[in-house]
C-alpha cells in the first residue's frame, strides 16, 4: 500500500511537473524569457510560487528546460528536413525554407530562442544547440560534397556558418523594432523575401546550383 502511495505521488509530481513546463513555454512564446517570473508562472499553474521551487531550483534551471524543449522541436524538425527524399542540394534549400517559417509564425519565440538576452543557463543551452544543428549542417554538408553537389572544403567551418547566416538573417525581421514596424504599418520583410535571400545566399555558400522545382 506505501508503495502505491508513493507512486501515486510520483505521478502527481510529474504531471504538475509538466504543467509547470506547458505554462512557462507558453509565457516564454508570447512574452519571452523576459516575461517568466516565477510568481506569475506560479499564478499561471495555480500553486504557490514555494512549489516551483520542489520541481526546480531557480529560474535559470527552468528556463534552461523550457529552451532545450522548443529548441529540440526545431533540432528534429530540421533534421527531418535535411535527410528526407530528394537531393543534397533539395534537401538543404527545403530545411532552411521550413526553419525560416516556422520561425516566423512563431516569433517572439523564435527571437527568444535566437537572440533574447538570457540567464546564463540558457546561454549554456544555446550554445548545445547551436552545435546540434551545425552538425545536421555537416551531415548534409559531407553528403553533398561526396555525390559532388556541394563544393566545401571545410565542412565544420562552413556549417557553423550556416548556422549563423541563418541566425542574423532571422533576427533582424523578427525582433522587436521589427514587430514595431509592422504593427505601425510601416514595410518590413515578408517571408518570402527573407526565405527566397536565406535559402540563396547558403546555397551558394556551399557552391550548390539552384535546384529545379
């Protein structure tokens, strides 16, 4: 009977656990990091703030989590991309077309993800995940060079470089002086132009030709 008992508490933490994460990435995608205080998270779950603190022990730890969740989304969303059907060059074009609109239908997050000054717990992660998708980058980068679509010398070089084209290109229409314009109507980006100059620019980069569609 203890033993269920215990189970059962093991149970319920780990669902208030989830919660807790459920809410502080919905804070942290339409507010960012900045808007993840502890209290109004407690206030979002319905628990005193006390009670965060049995599941994590400052905020740092739980933005960390909340960061490594929505950037593990995109590492395998990415990934999918990148070693689908179709060729190097098809399949490289297609992931950073994919990355760039998911990023964009999810802004405040995807600028939260990029480039929002963060706790340095945060910043640990970044930096993990920013290594993950440049080895994606030089999964498909050795590929290509292989079947002699891509013409790259050094592949780890030149894959961290994506990564960061791919990081200043989306911050600028994605920040908030950005989202100012836009909302005062005056002309930004759309999609299509900052996609279209992305996917261009890496293809290049990589000595690919264009694909056919």
């Amino acid at each position: 009977m203890a033993y269920r008992t215990t189970e059962a508490r093991l149970d319920r933490d780990q669902a208030q656990r989830q919660l807790i994460l459920a809410c502080a990435l919905q804070r942290v995608s339409a507010g960012g990091f900045a808007a993840l205080t502890m209290q109004a998270l407690a206030e979002d779950v319905g628990i005193a703030t006390g009670s965060l603190y049995r599941h994590f022990r400052n905020k740092g730890e739980l933005a960390a989590e909340v960061f490594a969740s929505a950037s593990q989304r995109e590492v395998d969303a990415l990934a999918s991309a990148l070693r689908g059907t179709g060729s190097a060059t098809q399949r490289l074009r297609l992931g950073l077309e994919q990355f760039a609109a998911r990023a964009w239908h999810s802004r405040r997050l995807a600028f939260a993800l990029i480039a929002e000054p963060v706790d340095p717990e945060v910043d640990e992660q970044r930096l993990l995940y920013r290594e993950a998708y440049a080895e994606l980058f030089s999964e498909l980068l050795e590929e290509g060079v292989r079947v002699g679509e891509f013409r790259v010398e050094r592949i780890g070089l030149v894959a961290a470089c994506l990564v960061g084209a791919i990081a200043e290109a989306l911050v600028g229409p994605l920040s908030p002086p950005a989202r100012a314009a836009r909302e005062a109507g005056q002309p930004t980006l759309e999609l299509a132009q900052v996609s279209a100059g992305l996917a261009t620019f890496c293809l290049r980069a990589v000595g690919a030709e264009e694909p056919t569609r």
